[in-house]
C-alpha cells in the first residue's frame, strides 16, 4: 500500500511538471498576431512622421530653405533659376503690406486658416481662391504645385505646424523670398533686379504693387507692361496695403 501511495503521488507530480513545461513554453513564445503587429507598426510610422515633420518646420524657423519641390523642378527643366535670399530688414516694408493685401488681408488675425474667406469661396462656388499666406508658404516649401487631395491634406496638416513654429514676419519673409514672379525669377530679390533694375528695398509704392499683382499668374502677367487686369489690381492693392497699415492689420510683420 505505501508503495502504491508513493508511485501515484510521484506520478501526479510528473503531469504537473509537463502542465507547467508546456505553461512556461506557451509564455515564451506568444503567437503572432499579424493585425496586432500591423497596428502596432502603422502607429510606429505615423509617430514617426510627426516628428519628422515637427522638426522639418521647427528647422525653417530659423534657417532659410534654399529651394522647393516646384523650384528643384523648375531648375531641372530650365537648367538655372534667378534666385538669391535677402532679409525681410532689406525689403521695403510696403512690398510686405502690398503681398498681405493683395494674398491675405486678415493675415495677422487668423492662425493659418481665414475661415471667413473659405466660407465665401464655398458660397461662389469654388470660383475663388481662399488660401492663406501661411498655406501658400507650406505649399512653396515643402509640398509640390497642383490639385489634389494628398496635398491638400498635408497642407492643412503643416499649416498650423508653420503658424505655431514660426512668427508671422518670418511667414512673410519666405512668402517673398520663395514665391514666384517669372519664369526661372523666384524671391523678390531677383523679382526687383529683373523687372526694375534696382534692390527690393528700393521699390516703391506703385512697383511693389505691381509685383504683387502678377502672383496668381506670374508667367503671364507682367508688372512693367501691366494689362488691364492687372492695372485694376494694382491699384486695389495699392489701396489695401495703405488700409492695412493705417487701421493696425500689418502690425503682426512690421519691425
């Protein structure tokens, strides 16, 4: 009898041994869960590129890009672009207030989106263009021209990366430095040079409006053989940027 008693409780241990092997084994190797791990790696990815895209804007908040997606393709298809940076300190301050009155009047009061603009847009039909300065800024810099839906939706996405990282008189010193004013001339530097011979902080009232005019179609507008069009525009923004330096709206850019 007590040899019976000591084999069954030698063989309880035994299967309680194997139960906790085959426990022990299951615990180190888990299963592989394939959704788990491609969620897991879709997060990874998506925090990834936050963080790059936090430091590609943080960086240009301090550190002037030299070119752009649309730039280095214009410069491949043409061979060479007109381009050299200058400061906003050696701009004249009216080419500041004529691209603000002529691209974005409530510059300094929205946070890189104007809704009131985009809800008029809407109610035209989509007939009028409703992007801010800051917008056009990301799209010049990071992004490439032309309509989708991709870009629209990175752009919305680093839009309000710029307004936060950036000032607004920095937002204002790329948009000039960045935005196209002919073929191949890019920056307002070689914008001035180009059609009136002489440096950005010598433009005048009327020449800096004149440039400012010809942004929406830069390639087939000009500023010293003005058409009609752009004769009238002239002199809407002429008026707006002395508007928006009376009643307070360039405050937000000017030194």
């Amino acid at each position: 009898m007590a040899r019976r008693a000591r084999t069954t409780t030698k063989s309880k241990t035994g299967k309680g041994g194997r139960g906790n092997a085959r426990s022990a084994k299951s615990k180190a190797e888990p299963r592989f869960r394939p959704f788990r791990w491609l969620r897991r790696t879709i997060l990874r990815l998506a925090a990834l590129a936050v963080v790059l895209a936090v430091c590609a804007v943080a960086v240009y908040g301090w550190l002037n890009p030299r070119t752009g997606i649309y730039m280095k393709r214009e410069e491949l298809r043409l061979g060479e672009l007109d381009h050299q940076w200058v400061p906003i300190e050696e701009v004249a301050p009216v080419m500041a207030r004529s691209v603000v009155a002529a691209e974005d009047a409530n510059f300094c009061s929205h946070w890189g989106f104007d809704i009131t603009a985009i809800r008029n847009a809407i109610e035209a039909g989509g007939n009028r263009g409703a992007s801010t300065l800051t917008q056009q800024v990301v799209k010049n810099v990071y992004l490439w021209h032309g309509r989708s839906w991709l870009r629209k939706a990175l752009e919305a996405s680093l839009t309000p990366m710029v307004e936060l990282f950036w000032s607004k008189r920095r937002i204002v010193e790329v948009y000039l430095n960045m935005a196209e004013f002919d073929e191949g001339v890019f920056g307002i530097d070689a914008a001035a040079h180009h059609y009136f011979g002489i440096g950005p902080d010598a433009l005048s009232d009327l020449q800096a409006a004149r440039l400012a005019a010809i942004l929406p179609s830069p390639k087939s507008r000009s500023p010293v053989n003005p058409d009609t069009v752009t004769r009238r525009r002239t002199a809407a923004i002429m008026d707006g940027a002395a508007t928006i330096r009376n009643d307070g709206r360039s405050a937000c850019f000017e030194g």
